[in-house]
C-alpha cells in the first residue's frame, strides 16, 4: 500500500481533512504585547481587535489569540466566548488573510451577546482593519 497514513487518499477528503484543522494560536505573552505595541486596533460593541501584519517571507499564516478578563464572568462564560471566537475563525479561515497576528479581546457585554452578534462584531471589525478579504 503506498499511502501513509497522513497522506489523503482524495481531493474531497483533504478538504475535509483541512477545514476541520483549528486556527493557529497565539502562545507566549511576549508575542500578546507585540500585537499590542505594534497592531492596530478596532473595537465594536462586544469585542476589541488588535491586528498586526507580519512579515509574509518568514511567516505565511494567520495566528489567533484571545483574551477574556475575569470581570466578562465565571469560567463557563467566558470559556463559550472563547469557543464560539475560535469557531468562527476556524470556519472564515478561508476568508482572513495569511501573515496576520489578531488578538481578540472580549468586553464585559460580550458575555450577553449569541453566536451570530460575536459574528457580526468580527466580521466587521476583522473587515475595518483589512485582516479578512472582501467579498
């Protein structure tokens, strides 16, 4: 048999193989106040987004981060925010530009919002600061 294991057998289950594969993450703290210092910023209602373009040579691909305060709620509350960010950008992957570091912040009303009010506050401030591409 000449395919490994890692390899896909078919076009289709490669795609599937490759959507269900989780954004990569912002780890450390030094690289958090890089975006920070050095990214630009938008907020909308619910959330706060700090973006920083890379330099495309070394780094080719869009790393996540978020950040969520105590004072948004208990541990349940924030960890769903903190999903339902990390879904969404799993899902839009397609659409947000390679060579970018964003750091979500997520403001105390955040923990009201649904799904699709997170969404649309992401969706639009990823768009402000020209991190996801138009349609």
């Amino acid at each position: 048999m000449s395919n490994t294991r890692n390899e896909p057998q078919n076009a289709v289950t490669a795609n599937i193989r490759g959507a269900h594969s989780p954004v990569p993450t912002l780890r450390k703290n030094s690289e958090y106040r890089r975006v920070y210092r050095r990214g630009v910023s938008a907020a909308a209602a619910g959330l706060v987004v700090y973006a920083m373009k890379r330099s495309a040579a070394r780094h080719a691909e869009l790393r996540l981060g978020v950040s969520i305060s105590a004072k948004v709620g208990n541990a349940v509350i924030r960890n769903r925010i903190r999903r339902r960010i990390k879904e969404i950008c799993r899902l839009d992957k397609a659409m947000l530009l390679p060579g970018y570091d964003i750091v979500v912040v997520a403001r105390t009303n955040a923990a009201g919002f649904d799904y699709r009010e997170i969404e649309r506050d992401l969706y639009y401030l990823l768009n402000k600061l020209g991190a996801r591409k138009r349609l």
